[in-house]
C-alpha cells in the first residue's frame, strides 16, 4: 500500500519537477514520510495485546505486543470492574480492573457495545462462588 502511494505522489512530484516546479519535491517528501510514521504507529498500535488471566485466587493483566511488557496482579475477592463515563459528549467509557487503591485500564481497542459485555463477563467471572452448607461440611 505505502510502495503503491509512493510512486504514483513520486511520479506527480517528479514530473512537476521536471516543468520547473522543483519546490514540490521536499514537500512530496515530507508528506511521504509522514504517511510512513502514521502507518507505523498504526500498527505498533494494532499489535498490542491484552491478556487477563483468572485462576484461584488472582487476577493477572498482561499488557504488550509480542510478549508481556507488563504485569498486574490483583487478588480475586477484592476486585471490582469499574466503567467510568466519559466526562466529554461523545467520548468512550473506559473500563477499569480495580483493588487495594491500584487499577489498570482494560479494552480500550473496543467499541462501547464490546466493553460492555466484556465488563458484564469480568463481573460473573471475577466473583467467587458462594460458599455452600454442602462445601464446608
């Protein structure tokens, strides 16, 4: 995509050029470069991934693109899902794993309809199942 966008602003750039209007190449440069770091970071940004992990007793969220950049744990019964509205109109709900004063963003790649199913699954998953008269004795 960026080779075919490329030669056909270069051939622009050029043939202008060659009519005297020389001044249009760094421009066209400058432009090509700018498209190339937005499409960089662009997918920097599609590859990062976000794992939330539940096993006994704790909660772990991993954040990164190939491998885990970062971890948080938190414990299991005393976690809550917090979705706080956005302060502006139009702004999107962000979603929170909290507990013990610390909390960590979760779901920012999705659409509102997503993190609200999303945080209405982390609720069942994350509340420990009640603890029966059958279970103790």
């Amino acid at each position: 995509m960026f080779c075919g966008i490329s030669l056909v602003s270069l051939t622009i750039a050029l043939s202008f050029s060659l009519l005297g209007y020389w001044l249009i190449l760094p421009f066209a440069g400058l432009e090509l470069g700018a498209l190339a770091t937005a499409l960089y970071l662009s997918a920097v940004r599609a590859d990062t991934r976000e794992v939330i992990s539940i096993s006994g007793s704790m909660i772990a969220v991993q954040k990164g693109r190939r491998q885990p950049a970062e971890t948080t744990w938190f414990q299991r019964g005393w976690a809550k899902v917090v979705v706080r509205r956005p302060r502006r109109r139009g702004h999107p709900t962000r979603l929170f794993i909290r507990c013990h004063g610390r909390e960590v963003e979760i779901g920012g790649c999705l659409n509102e309809h997503e993190r609200s199913r999303l945080a209405d699954d982390l609720r069942r998953w994350i509340t420990p199942p009640a603890i029966t008269t059958a279970q103790v004795a």
